[in-house]
C-alpha cells in the first residue's frame, strides 16, 4: 500500500464519545487529562492528597479524595477508569478497581506498558484493560504544572492486543484524540522497546555525558556550551520519577543500552588503532536525518483498515510499525 | 582569595586595542570575527575561493584571494593574523606566513589547541603564536551564515603557557573581548580535555543514541520527543566537521569516551544484577545541576592578577580552572 491508497475511514470507524471518565491521579498527566477533557465530557478525578483535591476544585474541577466513593460513582455511570499514578502505587489500585468498579472499562497513561499490563491482570484478572501511553510531559510536576495543552499534538500510544475489544479500544482511542492527542497503535512490547531506545536510553546517555563532563573541573562547565546543554538536558528530571520509568522497563532497556556501549565500544577502538569516528558519525548523521525527516511532516494516516473487522489489530500495528498514525 | 576580594584591576591591565587584524578563512567563524572587528578595528581577510571573497566584498567588508599579498599587507602593518580554517589546511598557511609575516603575532579559532601548536611549531618555529577558541557556532557554515553577533556572551579559550608573552596575550585577549566574548584562559593540554568532555564527547553520544533510535522501527522514531530531539541534535552537524574536530583531539577524546562506556558498562550490570540505575541516574542529576547553576549566574571575573607580573600565567590558569573568567 502506498500513501496515494488513502481513503476516507468507512462511517462505521468513527471513533464514539468517550463517554464518562474517571481519572485516577492528579499529578501533570492525570491533572492536565481532566482539564482537558473537562470540556468536552463528564470527567471527574480522585487524588490521594487532599491539598491537591482543594487546588483542583478551586479550579472549578470534579475531583475526591475518597477512592471507594470516586470507583462506585464510574461504576454506577460506565465511566472508563484512567490510572495517571506512578507504576509502584498500581497494585493499591488496581485491588480497589476490582472491588468496587469490577465491570468498568480501564486504561493507564503510565510509561511502560508490559509492567502495568501484568499489575493489572495480577490484582483484577478479568480486568478490561485496554493500555495507552501519552508522549507528552514536562520537567516539573504536580496539579500546579498541569496544563490542558500538554497533549496537544503529542503522540499517544494505544495498546492494540491481537486480543483487544475493539469498541474498549475505540473508546481509549477517543480519550487521547479528545485530548488533542495523536493515536498510535502498538502491541505492549513494541512498545516498550520503543520507549526504551528513545525515551529511557537518553536518560542514560544524558547523565553519562553530564557526569563525565562536571568531573573534569570548573574549567570545563565554564567551557560548556549548546552541544553539553541539549545533550545533558533530561538529567535534570527529578530521579525518583527517571528511576521509576527505567527500571520499570529494564529487560528492553538492558538491550538497546548493551548496543549502545557496543557502538561506543567499537567506534573507541577505532578511535585508538586508526584515528578515526567515521562509523559512527556517518551513523548516526543517517539516523538524525531519518528522524528529522519524520518529525517535519505531518504523519501519513493508517488508511483501509475498519476497527473490529478480522485482524484489524495486526494491521493497525502493522502500518504504525513504519510510522503511520490512526486519526479516527 | 573569596569572591568579596574582587578588587579593580591595575591601570597596566586594561587590555591594549587589538591593532589592525588579518583573518586568514572566512567561513562562518572567520568571518563572523571579520565582520564584528570591522566596526571598531582595521580588519581584513582573506579566503581561497574567490566566490567568497566576492560575497565578502559586496557586503562592504575588505577581502583578498590572494595569500602573499594578503600576508605581506599584514607583515606590513604588524596585523595579527588569525587562522580561521580547518586544522587540516593549516600546515599550508603557516607555512606561508613563516614566508610573508614571520614576525607577525598568530593567533588561531580552531577548536584543538595541541594539535594546532603543533602544527604551527613544525611550520614556523620562530612563531610568536597564542592559540585560541570561541565557543560558538551554529550547524550552517560559509560566508552566509556569518553573524557580527555570534561571538556576543560566548567563552573565548586563550592559550595562557607558562612562556606565553604578556603583551602578545592582551592583544589576543583584546580581539576576543572586541568580539563581545568572555576570556577564558587555560593551558592547551586542560583546553582539550575540557572540550573533548563537554563538546566532543557528547557528539559521539548524540550519534549512538540516534543511531539506537533509528535502527528499532517506524515506530520508535514516531513516538520519540524531547529526550530523543535534544539528545541527538548534534548528531545533525555535518560529518565531515564532526570528524575534524572529533579526530584532532583522539588523545583527550578517548580518555573521556572511556569514562562514559565504563559508566554506561556499570549501569548496565546494576541494571541487570540489581534492577537499579540509580548510581548513574543520580551522579547526572547532581551534575546537570551543578552546570545549570554555573551557567544561571554571571561569571565571577579573576581578580588580583596583573598580566606580566611574576606567575601571572599559572594564577590566570588556577583561577579559570574553578569556573572564573578574565574581564580586561
């Protein structure tokens, strides 16, 4: 298929309402969530902490802190439960889902998507589960960063199981459109090896240049100009939350790191015996390009596929996979 | 000696004027320094191909093709001959000021300081030669992108030797404060450790990470954000650029790039062994804190040091190897 095959979405593919959402947490992502839905749809939040309850009503927002209440209120009205928690307080609740809004259509907006996945099929097995992770968020965090333009032209994955529902995944998938969001199916571990390479790797990356460089001396920060600025930039995040998206994620993490130091490995050797960086240069110049490229155009729409027709998930995944997006 | 203890600095260290400047390569920092220095210096230069100088021209400034005469007007007038070309013309030039100028002052915009001493040591011995190195650039290159204010708050490496002559320095310092930079003054050899940790160093970084990202899929490149943008950027600078810089400096540049794969080797195990990577992440955190707050506030000036006196070299080093900067 080329990208002159487009065709208008058959009626049946337009993405329904989001109908009712529930969304638990209330730090940047979960907060920004409920502002922007807020306008469109009946959204209501729970926090932990009273004092970000009070900021949020203040706000003129719906919001608790008594979580049995919040989960029998979406379970009385069908309203799709959204966890926006960091991954270690899931389990908590995810046992509470499962008491109190057995039968309510869940999904998440925390980094990796195997973890979570496996967290909820531990504490609610019957759990209706449909993943999703917004490429969207900022260096502060808490309901005093939270902003209803966050998502607003970010990418934000979708889970797409070869088992998912596909009236479960349209309604996900209308979340993060209503969000101003941009769908991007993808099974949970492609996912992961995604985010892995070009999310968690540049953590890594970024705090290896910074510490190398501040270990040298004031001379060398003082020195410091664009290429140590840009490079060491994501250091700077708070730890406890990089050490929670990373080690989250190890086992794909473990992978692309293992090829990163094996590029740097060879291109050192290089260096010593033949003076030279040419290979990874030239490498990654390619890769900056291709990437360039991408980023500047607008992304090509997955086109002739209709949700719930026979293996329509194998196919979503199949065009994401080189980049394309679902637009509804 | 605290930063209460600054002091104004003796009438004899007020910098003397540059004099009339000779700019030998007119690419971007060639001749961006051509055209700031125009404003209150005599400034000419000079470039090998002549569609250049004939850009240079029209836009108002003086500008020749022609070396020897180019060298003997310098000669002439006791110019100060900058070389703004690549490290690998260099042997070339040099040798022919050792012909036209050989009692010219010489100073150099090229990132390596060892290896451009070297360079011009073996072409002119009798050189009255101090190294230099603004900190600035943009990834566009040629006469076109020259810019009178691309030197404007950029550090400006001087060449500070335990034999460097007083005079010769203040000049050298002279031309880069009339191009709005901050001195920095440093030995060679710390010059080129401290730029292969935070210029070099993160190239090579840049490249592998956006070497990894590519290679995963369609869909990595499409969910990558800001870690992935920032991260790689450099990597965009044109190969052959990256490598003459990368490839001169292969000494310093080795050390700091095992620095980074032993840290990245140790996260991995810990990764692996631990699940943990917080060592890393937190040395990064600390240290891209460390480089914000130094690059937040103004540079403390050195105090209490007169150019010329007893030692004034090493106390320039001492003070600039803990972050400080000379103000004239």
């Amino acid at each position: 298929m080329t990208d002159s095959d487009a065709q208008p979405l058959p009626a049946t593919a337009i993405p329904p309402e989001t109908g009712a959402v529930c969304v638990l947490g209330l730090g940047l992502i979960g907060g920004s969530l409920l502002r922007v839905l807020a306008d469109t749809t009946s959204v209501f939040g729970w926090n932990r902490s009273m004092t970000t309850v009070d900021a949020a009503r203040a706000d003129g927002y719906d919001a608790s802190a008594d979580l049995p209440e919040t989960l029998r209120r979406a379970a009385a009205i069908d309203a799709v439960i959204v966890f926006a928690t960091p991954v270690t307080t899931l389990p908590a609740l995810v046992a509470a889902v499962a008491e109190h809004a057995p039968r309510n259509l869940l999904t998440d907006v925390v980094s990796v998507k195997e973890a979570v996945t496996r967290i909820v099929a531990a504490g609610h097995p019957a759990a209706r589960f449909v993943g999703g992770h917004p490429m969207a968020g900022t260096s502060h965090s808490g309901w005093a960063a939270t902003d209803a333009d966050l998502f607003r032209g970010a990418m934000w994955m979708v889970s797409t199981g070869d088992g998912t529902d596909p009236a479960d995944w349209l309604r996900v998938a209308a979340i993060a459109l209503a969000a101003g969001a941009t769908v991007v199916p993808a099974a949970d571990d492609a996912h992961d090896r995604a985010v892995a390479a070009i999310s968690h790797l540049p953590h890594l990356m970024a705090a290896a240049t910074a510490a190398v460089g501040a270990g040298e001396s004031g001379l060398a920060l003082r020195l410091a100009a664009g290429s140590f600025r840009d490079g060491t930039r994501v250091a700077g995040t708070a730890p406890a939350l990089q050490r929670a998206m990373l080690e989250a994620n190890d086992a794909a993490l473990l992978n692309v790191l293992s090829e990163a130091i094996d590029r740097l490995t060879n291109i050192r050797d290089d260096l010593r015996d033949r003076g030279s960086v040419e290979i990874l240069v030239d490498d990654g110049h390619r890769a900056r390009l291709a990437y360039e490229a991408m980023s500047s155009r607008p992304p090509v729409p997955i086109t002739g596929v209709t949700v719930g027709s026979p293996g329509w998930q194998q196919e979503l995944r199949r065009q994401a996979h080189t980049g394309r997006v679902w637009v509804g």
